[in-house]
C-alpha cells in the first residue's frame, strides 16, 4: 500500500439532497476513518492544506540559500538555472492545468486529484469510493485522456 503524501483527505460529495463535505484518515490500527463535517471545517482544513504546501515551496525555494552544501554545489553544476521565459512558461501551463482539471466532471475530477496528487492507488480509491477499481481506472483515464487533449488544442494554437 502507497503511503500518501498527507495524513488525511478532503473530498465534497454532491448529492440531490446538497453537497457533504468529508475528511478521511487512517487511525492508529491503519484503518480509513471518515467524518462528516461542517462546511467551514472542510475549508479551514482545505486552507491549511494551501498554507502547508506554500511553505513548503517557500522552504524548498530557500533552502540553498542558508546552507551551501556539497549536494547543492553539485546541483548548480549538474542544472543550468532556467531563463525566465520557462518560468513562465512553466506557470502558465500550471495555470492552463488547474483550470482544465476543474472542468472536468466531479467524479473524474475526484478520482484524478486522489490517484495524482494524494498518490492513492486505484484499489485504495475504490475503497473510498465503494466502488471497482475498474470503474476507478476508467474514470482516472478518461480525465487523463481529456486533459491531454485540451493541453493539446491550447499550446499548439
């Protein structure tokens, strides 16, 4: 079994009725748990979750800078610096992907973020999801497929 990434998991279940926000971990014993919650816990958790990566990247960012070590040396001699043209480059075509991702269908948009971003498997989301790892498979496939494709028609316009 994959070890994620995150302790937890944030998902929003659509529904006729509305929409349930839910969060779910492994307890001590390894066993997924899932809670309901109220609307304002899922975003403070959701908040939490961007702060957490934008230190992250800020620590990442920095690191070098307080401490030169021989790794980083070798690092620098290895990998040019980009120019800022593929910087930018590189944030717009995050951008294009954030934006194409949330087009997509809830359900494939779900099944895509959990297997990508959480590096959960397809058994593990089907268990989430009381479904088949199949139905998992396609889902994650088809949203692949479709992302390809839009990447496909922006950046060769």
């Amino acid at each position: 079994m994959a070890i994620p990434k995150r302790s937890y998991w944030l998902r929003e279940v659509v529904t006729e009725t509305g929409t349930s926000y839910h969060i779910s971990f492994r307890d001590g014993q390894g066993k997924i748990q899932k809670l309901c919650v109220s609307y304002d816990f899922y975003m403070a958790f959701r908040r939490l979750e961007l702060d957490k990566r934008k230190i992250e990247g800020w620590d990442y960012r920095h690191r070098e800078f307080s401490e030169i070590m021989e790794e980083t040396l070798n690092w620098r001699t290895v990998r040019q610096p980009k120019s800022i043209e593929e910087v930018i480059l590189e944030e717009e075509r995050a951008e294009l992907l954030q934006r194409i991702i949330s087009k997509l269908p809830e359900m494939q948009r779900r099944r895509f973020l959990l297997h990508y971003e959480y590096e959960m498997t397809y058994k593990e989301i089907g268990k989430i999801e009381h479904c088949s790892q199949q139905s998992v498979g396609r889902a994650v496939t088809a949203a692949r497929e479709k992302i390809k494709a839009e990447m496909k028609r922006y950046l060769n316009a």
